[in-house]
C-alpha cells in the first residue's frame, strides 16, 4: 500500500500521490481563476490572495471537523502528517475565510466567487484523485458475479493483501461531478448573469450532489451519525443555511431603495461688474440769449416846432 502511494523516494523522504495531486489540484484552480479574473478585468490579485487565505482556513475547518467526527485525534490535530480530512468542512471554512477578505477589501462578494467557483471546481476535481492512492472515498466491496474494472471499481486496503477485494470507485463519481460544476460555472459566466447568480446555482447543485454521494459511500468510515445520515451530511445542511443566508443577504441588499442624491443647489454665480462708462462728451451747453431790452421810443415834437415846419 504505502509502495502504491509513493510517488517519489529519496531515503528519509517521500513525496506521496495523494500530496502530489492535492497540490496540482491547487494549482488548477489559481491558473483557472487568474485566467477568468483577468479576462473579467477584476482585482489582479485576487486568485493569490484568495488562495492564501483558503488553504489554511480549509485546513484548519476539514482538520476541526474530522475531528468532531472522531476521524482524527483531537491530540493530533495539528499533526498533518497523519492522514484525516473532512471536505466539507475545509469548504466551509474556506468560503467563510474567502467572504471576510471580500469585506475587508471591499469587493462585491457574487463577483468574487462567481470568479473562483470555476477553478475551485476544476481543482476539486483533480484533487478527488488523492482518494485514489489513499484508497479512500470508495463504496460497498464489489460483490462476486460483478464486473471488477476501473471506474466501476479500484483498489481496498484488503486488496494490497489479498489481491481480490475492491469496491465501487465513488471518488470517481465524485470527480465527474467536480468536473461538470466547473464547465457549468464557466459557461453560467458567459451568460452575464446576476453577480453572483452562476456561484449560487452551482454550489446549491454541488450540495445536493455530495448528500447523495454520502450514501454511496462506504458507511464504516464515514462516522454515521443517526440513523442513515453521516457527518459530513450535516456539515452539507450546515453549508447549505450559510448559503440560503447569503442569497437571503443579497437579495434584501438588492432590494433596498438606495437614497435619491439630493441635487446639489448650485451657488449663484456672483453678477459680473458692469463696466465704467467713459462720461460722454457732452456738447457745451449754448448761453441763454439775453432777453431784448426795447429801444427808447423817439420824443414826439413839440407844438411849437410843429407850428413853425407849418408856417
């Protein structure tokens, strides 16, 4: 078995499959979300940051929950060295690390994930190929009279002992469902729907998928909880509230009336100076005519001068 995982030896170290894949799984999904962050002309940094924040919220959410769940240690919880993983968990953790960053840097959430969703998908999918190695994720043992090849059925732990057991490859289920997510992200995006709208439909469809698959999957080692329904179940409805909450939190933002801008009064523009007029030339005014004195009328001759010019 520990052959079977082993991708590389050099004496004291070795690198297994299940790391390998992990890591090309991490490396798709920041190639695929730089290439869709970039051609949607969002925040350049957007894919690093985010993937700095969603590995270790991830770890630490699928490390708690494991155990919870009784999976792992609670004595060895920070000891990654020994296998045990909850998936949902590390989903939960890591989208609820990946919403406090978009508030602090204020970006609009829907667009975030509608831009991560696609590469987280894709990654999913070719990390799903760690259970493969760790013969982890598997179904019932495939049964005698049933066919017993690859993607119906892979490898058991037994099978490493007694070269005959296998069960049924529900991992592989798993990736297909992983992979179908992806391009129905990627193709939601095209369709410019609501910011938002294309991560919501595709993780409420990832939700449903993973409850189902639960049951397939072997039920020994899947802490059964009550019942049929295991942990990682309940960690599936604890996802799904947080998303109804989310679209819930949306919508009631969408639906908010925004304040009218009051218009602006505009300051009334000071009058502009009338210009000084040049005082006209004016004409000098014509002196009054002096009013006419009358001449002096002529004495009348006396009657002796009179009688004289007579005679």
């Amino acid at each position: 078995m520990d052959s079977f995982n082993t991708a590389l030896n050099c004496g004291t170290f070795l690198l297994p499959w299940n790391a390998v894949m992990l890591a090309l799984g991490i490396l798709v999904a920041v190639v695929v979300s730089e290439w869709i962050i970039k051609k949607r002309g969002m925040y350049k940094d957007l894919a690093l940051d985010a993937c700095i924040i969603g590995i270790p919220c991830g770890i630490v959410g699928g490390r708690l929950f494991a155990a919870i769940s009784g999976k792992v240690a609670f004595s060895s919880i920070v000891d990654l060295s020994q296998t045990g993983m909850n998936l949902p968990g590390a989903l939960l953790f890591a989208a609820v690390g990946v919403l406090i960053y978009t508030r602090i840097k204020k970006l609009d959430r829907g667009e975030v994930f509608d831009a991560l969703l696609p590469g987280a998908f894709f990654g999913l999918a070719v990390g799903r190929w760690s259970d493969f190695f760790l013969c982890d994720g598997l179904g019932p043992v495939v049964g005698d009279g049933v066919p017993k090849f690859f993607p119906l059925a892979t490898f058991t732990h037994a099978y490493f002992a007694d070269h005959e057991t296998v069960a049924y490859a529900v991992f592989f289920l798993d990736f297909l469902v992983c992979l179908a997510l992806g391009a129905a992200a990627l193709l939601m995006l095209k369709k410019k729907l609501q910011a938002g709208k294309a991560a919501r439909v595709t993780m409420l469809l990832y939700i449903v998928a993973e409850f189902i698959l639960e049951w397939l999957r072997d039920g020994e080692a899947r802490q059964i909880v009550f019942g049929e329904i295991r942990f990682n179940q309940l960690v599936l409805i604890g996802m799904l509230f947080v998303l109804i909450g989310v679209t819930l939190f949306a919508k009631s933002a969408r639906k908010a009336p925004e304040p009218e801008p009051v218009p602006e009064t505009p300051e009334p523009e000071p009058e502009p100076e009338a210009p000084e007029l040049e005082p006209e030339a004016t004409e000098p005014e014509q002196p009054e005519q002096e009013p006419e004195v009358p001449k002096p009328s002529e004495p009348e001759p006396k009657a002796e001068e009179a009688s004289e010019t007579e005679a």
